[in-house]
C-alpha cells in the first residue's frame, strides 16, 4: 500500500522550518512564496476537482505545473 504525501502538511513545515528559520526569509519573501504556492494549490484543486486540503504531492505532475505556468502567462 503506497503512502500519499498531502501537500498541505508539506507546506506548512515548509514554511515555517525552512523558509523562516533555516533560511531566515523575510516576511516579504514569504508572502511572495505563499501567494505563488496558494494560486497553484488553488489551480490545481479546480483542475483536479478535489479539495485544496485533499491534494498529494504526486498530484503536482509536471504537465500540472506546466499548464499552470501557461495559465499565468495568458
């Protein structure tokens, strides 16, 4: 039985050890982050029909992040 990785606890350690602690980013760099994160957790949930707080890393396929990109570009 294989384990799915949610993205949201991911996230979240992601945020608070790495970028805050370990790399001691500015509050500006986090909000930049984070709104970049929120609008492909966003794009992805709608894509995918499943909730934000439902998503898997292996949901963030590279021809997610790719369609998701383009999006941003038009």
């Amino acid at each position: 039985m294989s384990e799915h990785l949610l993205l949201a606890p991911l996230l979240e350690s992601y945020f608070r050890r790495r970028l805050t602690k370990q790399r001691n980013a500015t509050p500006a760099t986090v909000a930049s982050y984070r709104d970049a994160l929120r609008m492909l957790i966003l794009f992805a949930a709608a894509r995918l029909r499943k909730r934000p707080a439902a998503l898997a890393l292996e949901d963030l396929d590279r021809d997610l992040v790719l369609a998701f990109l383009d999006e941003l570009e038009e």
